[in-house]
C-alpha cells in the first residue's frame, strides 16, 4: 500500500527556470524532512526478531523457519555476513500463505500487542515536536511495509517507507521481496524517491535523522542535524567521529 502523501505540503510549482529548484522557483523555502528509523530508534528493540517469537508463539511459522531466522539474527547482531532479504522471505513462505487481508491482520495484532508498549516516550515526543515545527516526518525502515503503515499512522507521521513483500498477478504473496530491502544506502534511495515524488526535486532537503544501528550512517550523513540515537558500539564510534550528538532516548 502506498505511504499517504505529507499533509499540508504543496506540491511543487509546475513551470520554473531549469537552473531553479521548485522551492526556489516558487519563492518559497524547500520542505524540511524529519527521518525516523524505526527498530531500536523509535521502538526498544527489532521488530523483525519480534515479530519472529510472535508468530512462533501463535503457531503461525514453524520451528524450523524459527531456527532459521534466530541464525539470521545471530550473524546480524555479530556483523557476519548475511543477506537481507532472507529473514524477510523465510517469515512470508509461512504466513503470505494466509493472504495480503489476514497478513495485514497478524501485523496490526503485533503492533498493537508488541510494539507499541515499546515505543519510547521520547522519540513519540520527538516526532510531534518535529511534526509541530513545520517539518515533514518519515519513517524509514526495514521492517514489513504494513508494520510501518501502522506504526506511521498511530505516530501521525507524514509518510512511511519499508520493505514491500512481492505479490503475484492473482494478488498472492510469492514470498520474495520486491525491489530492495530498506536498510543502508537503501534507505537514503527510498527516502529521495518518496520526497521527490511527493514534494518535487529540489524542494525538500533532510533537516534531521534518527538512527541507531551503524548501518544507519548513510542516512544520517544525508542529513543537516543528525543524531544517533541509544547507539550501539559501532555507531557510537562512528558518531563520535562526525560529531554527531549521541541520544539516549527512554
């Protein structure tokens, strides 16, 4: 499902000077964008390994599929090598069985059940207050895109970008991934499409972002005032490094 356009932001002019950006054009100040990472930013904890014990608890993935995805998890947590659309495919060989409608269900139950008494307080503060500044806020994640749709509308965020599971011409899950998983570089190309097709080229620009994971620092270097945020080693290094502010949200 598409991510719901920004509210209260125009799109870009239709005729301007090709030197000129849409905001420039239009004489008016390019929007500023708010990036949220979503596991272990806004939410204590992955919601992808969560959503793992979730389903096996309700006897939705096997346990087989289970051990899988803990080795998955094992090589994440340790930087050994490992490939992101696995642990996304293993999950939906299981339950895209049950179909788009009753997916969606499963995870509104596991947002609502799981997730959200593990949002933290203050990032819940943050977003408002960003919201409340005038800025456009998204949330970036690897996580399902139904897990994000949910999470952005009951954080009444702008807009949402995640990983979408591939659906074949009768409208059923193939258990793969269409285009890429939304993590790393990925989530700086996932970002620039939503908010040029949203907002025009040239008129938006990232004014902060919220991450936690190393792998988050690409998507941080695109922004004007990045914060890293309850990171861990890595990105505290790296933070350091860029004189990034490091945020120990509660």
């Amino acid at each position: 499902m598409p991510a719901p356009g920004p509210a209260g932001v125009e799109p870009a002019c239709g005729k301007r000077a090709a030197s000129a950006s849409p905001a420039a054009a239009c004489g008016r100040a390019p929007a500023r964008l708010a990036v949220f990472d979503y596991d272990g930013t806004i939410v204590d904890g992955q919601s992808g390994s969560l959503f793992s014990r979730y389903l096996l608890r309700h006897g939705l993935i096997s346990f087989h599929t289970a051990v899988r995805l803990g080795w998955w998890g094992t090589r994440y947590k340790l930087h050994l090598p490992y490939r992101q659309d696995e642990a996304r495919e293993l999950i939906f060989r299981d339950i895209g069985a049950h179909g788009p409608e009753e997916a969606e269900r499963i995870m509104r139950e596991f947002h609502d059940e799981v997730l959200s008494p593990r949002y933290r307080v203050d990032a819940i503060t943050e977003v408002l207050r960003r919201g409340e500044e005038g800025c456009v806020t998204l949330l970036v994640s690897a996580t399902f895109d139904d897990i994000a749709r949910i999470a952005a509308e009951a954080l009444g965020m702008s807009g949402y970008v995640a990983t979408r599971m591939e659906l074949d011409a009768q409208g059923a899950f193939t258990g793969r991934v269409e285009g890429e998983v939304i993590a790393g570089e990925g989530k700086c190309r996932a970002v620039r499409a939503w908010a040029n097709e949203r907002l025009g080229e040239g008129a938006w620009r990232v004014a902060y972002a919220y991450g936690d994971h190393f792998s988050d620092e690409p998507l941080l270097a695109q922004a004007e005032t990045p914060f890293a945020v309850c990171p861990g080693k890595t990105l505290r290094q790296i933070a350091r490094r860029h004189g990034w502010r490091a945020l120990d949200w509660k």
